[in-house]
C-alpha cells in the first residue's frame, strides 16, 4: 500500500508536475508588504517619510524580534564591512553631504490580534552576524512586545530619513541624478527558524521576502521617475512637486530614480498572454542608441518568456544611468541599469546589449527565483551569466574582439569571441583560487567573486547542457524555473531537479565543481602511425613444424623465375593499399576532474572512428591496425565541456605545414617594425 | 624659399639616394628579426599539431589565445589580436600618447632594450643620412656614410637624450598637469554626460600631437644646423633650431604638416589595402608581407624626406640680417666659443 503510494508520487513529481507547473503561473506567499510614501530633497540629497511594513510569519517558530538591513549605512564612515572590505577606501578630504546614511526616526508595531500597540524604537541595536565588526551599522535587531505565532502577521510603522551618497556601489546622487537602492528599512529573512539578514558586503548582493510595493513618490515636477512596478498614478501638488503611485505585487524589492535629463522612449513586447509594457529613461547623449536597448531587450523578454517561464509582471524599466553614477549594469525587480558610451559601438559589437540583457535575465534568476545571493551568489549570477550568453548567442551571435583606440571604438571582425565560451579565460587563470559554494563575501579576492560567481557556474551549467543533452537540459531549467518562483531555493534544490528532470544522479558532477576546485582537462597525447612489421621468429603452433615449412617455401621459391621487370605504379598503388599500419592513439586525463569522454580519430583514408571513454583512470590508449595511416585525433571533439581548460592539447594532426605561424609571426613582425620605428622618432 | 618647393626638392634627394632607404629597411629588418625568429617558434610550439594551426590559418582562435595569453611572458605576451591590420599601427600611436613607450611595465623587457638600441644605433645612422643629403651630389658610399655616423655620433646622441627627456618631462610632469587643470574644470568635473570629458580628453591627445610633433621638428633641425653648419656646440645648434622655427614658423610648420599628412595617407591606403587579402595560402602570406614591407619602406622614406626638405628648407631660407639678429640672440648665452663651422662638406 504504502509502496504504491510512493511510486504514484514519484509519477506525479515526475511527470505531472512540472506540466502542471508549465501549464499555469505559479502563485506567490506575500511575506513582506511595504506601503510607503516617501519625498526626495534633491538639496538635502534625502528621501524622506514613512513605510507601513506588513509581515507575515509563514514558519513554524515563534517569533519575538526583527531583523532589518539598513544597507545605507555602509556609506556612513570607513570603518563599515563594505568600506573596510572595499579596495578602494573613503577619501580623506570627503565632505559630510557625500556620505550615505539610513536613520530610523520611530519604528512602531501596530495594534492586531496578538500585538498591542507600541514605540520599539528604543529597542533598536545593531548587530553584525557575519563579522563582528561593530563599527558596522547595516543591520539592527528590534525586540518586539509580544511573540508573533506561525501564520500571525503584525504592521509595523518606520518613519524614516535616507541620505543619499554620491553615487557608490550604484546607489546615490550626482549631481541632478539620483538613484535610489537598498534605500529604505527593509526587513530580513526568517527562514530555516532563525533571521537570515546578512551585513551589506563589498562583494555580495541581497535576500528578501517577497511582497507588495505600493509606494508614493513625491519629487520636484520636473524630475522624470522610473521605479520597479506599474506607475498607476501622478499628481501635482501646489508646491511645484509631483507625486507618483508605483505598486507592484510578487516582488521582493523596490528601487527607484530621478533625474531632470532623463528621455523617456516607451515600447512594448507582445507576449502570449499579454504583454510587457517596456520604459527606456535615457541619457540625451545615448538617444540614438534606445533601439539598441530596446530590441535587447525585447529579445531578453522573448527568448525569457520561451525558455524559463512566460515574464509575469507587465513592465520593465530600462535606465541608462548618467555618466560617472557608478551604476553599470544592476538589477531590481522590473526595473534595471544598463551602460553605454557615447562614440556608438559598432555593430557586432555587444555593448549596450550585452549587459542589456544580462540584467534583464537577473529579473528571473534573482527576481523571480528568490535565492540568497549572499550565500549562493552562483545561483543568481552564473544562472543570469549562462542565460545571457544563450539569448546573445541566439539573437546576435558572437560578439567582436573591439578595442577604444583614443575615445572611438575599432573592431577586429576576424577575432570573434564565441558566447558558449563566456567566462573561460578568466576562469582558466585562477580555477583552484576557491570553491565555488561559498559565502559571497568570503572568497580570496573579487576576481576569485567573478570567477566563482559569473564564469565557473555559467561554463558548468553549459557542459552540463552539452552533457545531458539540449531537451533534456532546457527542460530541466524551464522545471527549476518555474518551480521555485517567489520561493527560496538552495542549490540542493537545483540538483534535485537536474536528478528527477534527467532521470541520472549527478551527484558526481556537482561534487566535482561546485564543492570542488579541482579542473576538467582531457589531451591527446600522441598519435602515431608505423608500418606493420614482415613478421620475423616463429608464428607456427609448434617449433619444429616451423623449421618443416621453411624448407618447403624455399623449395618452391626456386621454382619460380624471378620478374625482372619494373614495378608499374598500379602495382605500387596496390601494394600501398596492402600494406597494414598500427595507429596509436594516447589520450590523457591532466585534470583532476573525471567524467566520460568522446575521441574521434581520423584515418588518411577517409575514415573516423569514433571512440567512448570513462575518462576515469589516468590515459587510455586506442590500438588501430589499418590499412589507413592515422591524420588526426580530437578528445570532446564537440567542444561539449567548455570548463576543459586546456583545449589546444584536446587535439593532435599529422603536421603538414608552418604556414600558420609563419602568417602570425609575419604579422608580429609589422607590428614590432612599427614599433621600432616609434622609438626611431627620438632619434 | 616655399615650403612646398623644400619638399619637391627634399623628397627628390630622398628618392634620388633610395639605396639609404633599402639600407635602412634592411637594418630594421635585422633587428624584429632578433625577436621574430623566436616569436615564430613560440608560436609554432604554442599551435603544436593541434588542430589550432588550422583555425590560426583560417582566423583567429580565440580559445587558443586565452590559453595562450595565460602561459606566456616575456615579449611574446605582445602577441595579442590587435596586432592585425590597421591595430599594428594604432597600437603603437596609443602606447607614445599613454607614456608607455618607455615604461618597462606596460612593455616587455626585451622589446624595450631591442627598442633602446634601436633608437641608439638610428642616432648613429643619423649622422650618415644627414651628411648624405647634406652633400646630394656626392655619389653614396658606405665609407663616408659610416665616416658621417662617427662624425656626428656623439653630438647627436646628446641631442637624442635631450628629446627623449624632453617626452618623459612631458608625460610625467605636463600631462598629469594638463589632467588635472582639466578634470578641475567645472565642465568636466561636473558633467553628467561623457561628451564633455570626452572632448577634452581628445583636445589633451591633440595638444600632446602637437608639442611631441614639435619637440620631433626641434630636434630635426638641431641635427640639419650641426650638419650644415658644422657646429660642435649641440646646445647652440638646439638654441638656433627654435630660433629658426621660430622666425620662420610659417614655412616650418607647414612643412612638417605637409609630411605628416603624407604619413596619413600612407596610412590610409595601408588600411585600405592590407584587409583585401585573407592570408590564409602562402602566396597571400607573402603577398601581405610585401605590402608591408612596401609600407616599412615608404615611413622610412618618409623619415628621410623629413631630413632632406626641412635641411632644403634651411639651406634655402634667405635669412635677412634682422631675423639673422635674432636667431644669434636666442643663441648668445650658449654661443661664447662657437664659431660657424670651418668648412661646409660638399
Ligand atoms: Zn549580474
């Protein structure tokens, strides 16, 4: 009975449920709802006003204090955990309206069912759960009156002061432009029983519980405002300002910003349900290049929709940030930052779309799948970085080797950086620096961040895809997608899904690479050719029949007249053919990382034999007796595992010329007479 | 005398004594091949019998170069795609406006010391050149070429120290300078848009052009004076140079400006010629590298036609007593023991 139980479930898991799942959208548990109506002081540099924070308990503990990040104040001094982390220290001589800081004027708990009305302000401390560093104020713990039950909800009431930084870590202001991140009192994570709420780190983004944003924005009238979520009303107050109504449900952060010089450009993308409203606010020097933003974008929401799940939300807000904002590209739910120059790329040349689209994809792989980008920051950047490079792949193809020589850009159309490969050279330099499953802010150096992050993650969820195969694989991330939509999950919860998706355990895949720094490189090692030796010694059963049958051939042999005359071609060409060769071929495992691999050998006759290996001992040898000489010998001859660091010695040919260095070095050459010459001009 | 008749007349003497181009290409030859020839077996060792030799052949590898870029140093770390077409030439104009030209971190050590020594045995030939075209008449030979390179040697290594120190002064002190007068100004340092920091960022590349096209016309004509006038005394012949300039900036200018717009047009049809072939068969290998060599050829000729019409332009330039006051004042502190020299070559 309970058996049959069991397997009806491992049917439904299987079968029905991601269908089911790819059939309707999946519903979001609003945990953290904010109500907020807030004004910005472009003098003061401030956002000010109040929250109203409704928050749900949806765990099974009893809870009797918050957690809050009050991410701005790592912008208060240089002693905070993302000043001291940074590699760039605060200067000297920075005046106080350059700094940022979060204050909390009153934080009150209203009345409800199981909470009676109270000021908790005096209650406020901050905490430092990741490093002790007590100079740092990026976090505070509030006592509440009364428990807070599973499934109890309670309203609290923040009035709250923002100042703004000039720009830092994408946040602040610059002169007229203002942007508006991680800017308000927003509460942490209880999850696993106990506040998940993470200080604001050099090198880590965030974790929230998602909600409803219903947020009035009050500005000077001739500010242009872009935020996450639908702009349902504006209203014009007697005082020359404007008051903006931005809501949104199922997100789990809100940011905004303003800016005088902002062109608003609008579009939209139509999707089978519906579509997405599409908002660019661009600088008026980039206006030329808003269709370069847009039809990014609308490739980002296009192939999004089709692989991972139709988008949900009905826009997208595109900015393209002022000059020396410190912005670059950065994500927030439905609203992200893009980057371009002035002098226009040119075509071929990825930029704005590259990070165009790579910020939109955060919108599903931080936006929608809510995992902790503090702890598993692979799960959001490598996820988005993977993705990115399948929809440039797609809509663009390679993206061209360019150069900014004085200010104007130069691309070298002959030198194409293929996307599959996105993220191999920087991985290549430090692969064994760290491990990839690791606290965001806890790797040795922020390239070993980007390579642990971006790079690694993104070529192993491409040579499993290449492993596992196209269907199966995009299935796979369709299921997780959707799955885990407006949830939390772990990396544990991703592997499970590549197990039931693919029916394989691949446990042996992710120890290796997540939880491991060891490195995948397959080589051949040589191939060779030689004659079969006119067999010499005694190849009879017996020894003494042996010396029998010699005696009878050169009986024989005397007999026949011996031919005098010249071989013809023809009976060359016929003896060639004849004449038996014993190929070798070596294929070594230089790596540590094991996992099977393909050979294909190639014959001068025209023959390809392709060859199966377990990969796991440490070389396998291919005897071939042929009347063929062997030409070439590639291992992965697809290139399936991109994270193979080495892949020139993936492949060994019979040599036939230089001419390939000699075109290289014949165009060094050019370069270094020039050079020379350079330093003639002194002469 | 116009300075577009100096340069008919200048770059016939160049073209008439081509033998000193061929010999120059051929010295220049001779040295990239020092680091050439081991540049070729890096890069072979490097393809090995991979199938990267065909993909090198056909384009350019960029999995290879990865791999590449991560194993090597040394000079062959100056390897990188850029090197092709028209980014050979660009390259090198970014590394003298960045002040790396000298810089032992930004340029391998060996390339460095291979370009000192260049930039030491072209003040040595120096010498040869401008004496050749000094006496254009004279029938060339390698006897009196290397006589004239011993002559001047010394004066003109002097005058190549000084140039070399003048470029360093401008980037380490000037520059820096410059920078931050312009990124002090409201426009830029208050800007939300890059034009403006744009802009002045090329005006920074056009003033550089400007004085290092200067401080090049200076010392040109610091060695034509110690030439043709025989002087011994560099700083007399530096002194008289500016003072010539100077007096003569019009014709000056716009003759140097003549020859650097030739320089762009060999450039330009550089650029324009050297794509049309993909060099992927050993007849085209050999095709581009002719075109090359053609164009090696041509900015030499080029440097020599820069002597022979500023020397025509100098020679031919009626200094009237006045202007000849004047030149002789700027000179007068350095001046105490020089005397013109006592007999001018023929
Ligand atoms: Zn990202």
């Amino acid at each position: 009975m309970r058996l049959k139980f069991v397997f009806l479930f491992l049917i439904m898991t299987t079968f029905l449920y991601p269908k089911l799942l790819h059939g309707q959208p999946p519903v979001c548990e609003h945990i953290a709802n904010y109500k907020m109506d807030v004004e910005l002081f472009p003098e003061k540099k401030t956002v000010e006003g109040s929250e109203m924070l409704t928050w749900l308990n949806d765990s099974y503990y009893y809870v009797d204090e918050l957690y809050f990040h009050l991410y701005m104040n790592a912008f208060k001094n240089n002693k905070s955990s993302m000043m001291r982390e940074r590699g760039r220290p605060l200067k000297k001589d920075i005046k106080p309206i350059e700094l940022g800081y979060c204050d909390i004027i009153s934080m009150k708990v209203l009345e409800s069912d199981y909470m009676e009305e109270a000021d908790i302000t005096a209650t406020i401390e901050f905490v430092q759960p990741d490093d002790d560093n007590k100079d740092d104020q990026t976090v505070i713990r509030v006592k509440l009156p009364r428990v807070v039950p599973p499934n109890g909800e309670i309203q609290l009431v923040i009035d709250f002061v923002t100042k703004l930084p000039r720009t830092i870590r994408r946040s602040g202001y610059y002169q007229d432009y203002f942007f508006m991140a991680q800017w308000f009192p927003k509460i942490g994570v209880f999850w696993d029983g106990r506040w998940n709420c993470h200080q604001y780190h050099a090198r880590s983004e965030f974790f929230a519980d998602y909600g409803i944003y219903d947020v009035n924005i009050t500005v000077p009238s001739d500010y242009i405002v872009g935020a996450t979520g639908e702009k349902r009303t504006a209203i014009e107050n007697p005082n020359g300002t404007i008051t903006y109504n931005f809501f949104q449900e199922s997100v789990h952060d809100f940011a905004w910003t303003a800016c005088e010089d902002y062109i608003e450009v609008f579009d939209e993308c139509p999707l089978p349900s519906g579509g997405v409203d599409i908002t660019l606010l661009i600088m008026p020097e980039h206006e030329k290049q808003s269709e370069r933003y847009l039809t990014a974008t609308k490739h980002a929401i296009k192939y999004y929709s089709e692989w991972y799940g139709e988008y949900p939300y009905s826009t997208v807000t595109v900015i393209d940030p002022a000059y020396r904002s410190e912005a670059d590209g950065m994500e927030y739910p439905t609203i992200f930052t893009g980057r371009t120059n002035w002098i226009e790329s040119p075509k071929g040349v990825l930029r704005p779309e590259s990070v165009t689209v790579h910020e939109f994809g955060h919108g599903y792989w931080y936006g929608l799948i809510g995992n902790n980008e503090f702890e598993d920051a692979w799960l959001d950047e490598g996820f988005t970085s993977f993705s990115e490079s399948e929809v440039l792949e797609t809509a663009y193809g390679p993206n061209l080797f360019s150069l900014r020589y004085f200010g104007f850009p130069v691309a070298f159309p002959d030198v194409k950086y293929e996307q599959r490969f996105t993220g191999l050279n920087g991985y290549r330099r430090i692969a064994k620096q760290d491990i990839m499953q690791r606290n965001a802010w806890e790797y040795m150096t922020s390239s070993s961040y980007d390579v642990n992050a971006y790079d690694k993650p993104e070529l192993m969820l491409r040579t499993l895809k290449n492993y596992l195969g196209k269907e199966v694989f995009d299935n796979i991330m369709k299921t997780y997608s959707l799955r885990w939509w407006y949830k939390h999950p772990k990396p544990q919860d991703f592997f499970e899904v590549v197990g039931e998706v693919s029916g394989q355990d691949m446990n042996w895949f992710f120890d290796q690479f997540v939880y491991g720094s060891d490195v995948l490189d397959y080589s051949i090692d040589r191939i060779s050719s030689r004659l079969e030796p006119d067999s010499i010694g005694i190849l009879t059963k017996w020894g003494r029949d042996f010396v029998e049958e010699e005696t009878a051939q050169e009986e024989e042999e005397a007999k026949i007249e011996p031919d005098t005359t010249l071989k013809t071609e023809e009976v060359e060409e016929k003896e060639e053919k004849e004449k038996i060769y014993t190929s070798e071929v070596l294929v070594r495992r230089l790596g540590e990382v094991k996992m099977p691999v393909e050979i294909q050998v190639n014959f001068d006759n025209g023959e390809t034999i392709n060859e199966s290996w377990d990969g796991q001992y440490k070389w396998k040898k291919f005897i071939y007796k042929k009347p063929a000489k062997i030409k070439s010998a590639v291992v992965d001859p697809e290139h399936k595992y991109v994270l193979d660091i080495n892949y020139t010695n993936n492949s060994k040919i019979v040599k036939e010329d230089n001419k390939a260095p000699l075109k290289w070095t014949s165009k060094w050459m050019f370069w270094l007479q020039n050079f020379l010459e350079l330093f003639a001009f002194f002469s | 005398m116009k300075a577009l008749s100096a340069l008919k007349i200048g770059s016939g003497i160049t073209t008439r004594k081509f033998g000193i181009v061929i010999f120059l290409l051929i010295i220049n030859i001779i040295f990239v091949l020092v680091l050439s020839i081991p540049m070729f077996y890096t890069l072979q060792d490097s393809f090995g019998d991979s199938k990267v030799s065909e993909n090198m052949l056909e384009g350019f590898d960029t999995l290879w170069y990865g791999e590449f870029r991560n194993e090597v140093s040394g000079f062959a770390s100056s390897f990188s795609p850029s090197i092709m077409g028209i980014g050979a030439i660009l390259n090198n104009f970014v590394s003298i406006e960045s002040g790396n030209l000298f810089n032992i971190r930004s340029i391998p050590g060996t390339i460095l010391i291979l370009g000192l020594l260049y930039l030491l045995f072209g003040s040595f030939l120096n010498g040869g050149i401008l004496g050749a075209f000094n006496s254009p008449e004279r029938k060339f030979s390698f006897g009196n070429f290397f006589e004239d390179c011993g002559k001047y040697f010394i004066r003109f290594l002097f005058l190549m120290i000084i140039a070399v120190a003048c470029y360093v002064v401008l980037q380490r002190f000037f520059f820096p300078w410059l920078n931050s007068a312009f990124s002090s100004l409201g426009w830029v340092k208050n800007a939300t848009e890059e034009k403006i920091p744009f802009l002045f960022d090329r005006l920074k590349n056009f003033i550089f052009v400007i004085i290092l096209f200067f401080i090049g016309m200076l010392f040109d004509y610091a060695k034509i004076i110690t030439v043709v006038e025989q002087r011994r005394n560099i700083i007399v012949s530096f002194f008289r140079s500016l003072g010539f300039i100077f007096v003569h900036i019009i014709k000056t200018f716009s003759l140097y400006y003549f020859l650097v717009f030739i320089g762009i047009i060999f450039i330009a049809l550089y650029t324009y010629i050297e794509p049309l072939f993909t060099t992927n068969t050993l007849r085209n290998i050999g095709i581009v590298f002719g075109i090359q060599q053609v164009y090696i050829i041509l900015k030499i000729w080029l440097k020599c036609t820069f002597f022979s019409s500023q020397m025509s332009l100098y020679k031919g330039v009626v200094v009237s007593p006045e202007e000849e006051e004047l030149i002789t004042r700027t000179v007068e502190p350095f001046a105490i023991k020089e005397e013109p020299g006592e007999s001018k070559s023929l």
